[in-house]
C-alpha cells in the first residue's frame, strides 16, 4: 500500500483536493466525506492509468506539515 499527500481546498461553494505527486489529479465534492471517497478513487484510477500506459508511476514524496502562528 502507497500513501500519498492530498491537499484539500475551500471554494465558494465546494471543496476540492489534489494530489502534489500526481499532476492531474483532483476531485471536487460539496461534502468532505465525499471528497475523500472520489480522491481515493482518482488516485487509484490515476495510477492505473499509468501502468497501463507503461508510464512510471510516482513514489510518494509530498508531505504536509501545519504550522502555528
């Protein structure tokens, strides 16, 4: 199993997440629950893709951080 970094953004009137070690990546989805349900399946899709397209697939190597100010 391979974990990689999402980012998840606040929008006007959804939210939306990408993925910084796979260019192309996002999902978008009113409700967080939601969001993260179609992020797993574009990241699982994504990567899928790529083998099949005999494209390297990534390593995971974006990580997050908050810092307090």
């Amino acid at each position: 199993m391979v974990r990689y970094a999402v980012v998840i953004e606040r929008g006007a009137g959804n939210l939306s997440a990408f993925v910084p070690d796979l260019p192309g990546c996002v999902a978008a989805a009113r409700e967080r629950d939601e969001l993260l349900v179609l992020i797993r399946e574009a990241v699982a899709l994504h990567v899928e893709a790529l083998r099949q397209s005999g494209l390297p697939v990534p390593e995971p190597t974006s990580t997050a951080e908050y810092v307090e100010v």
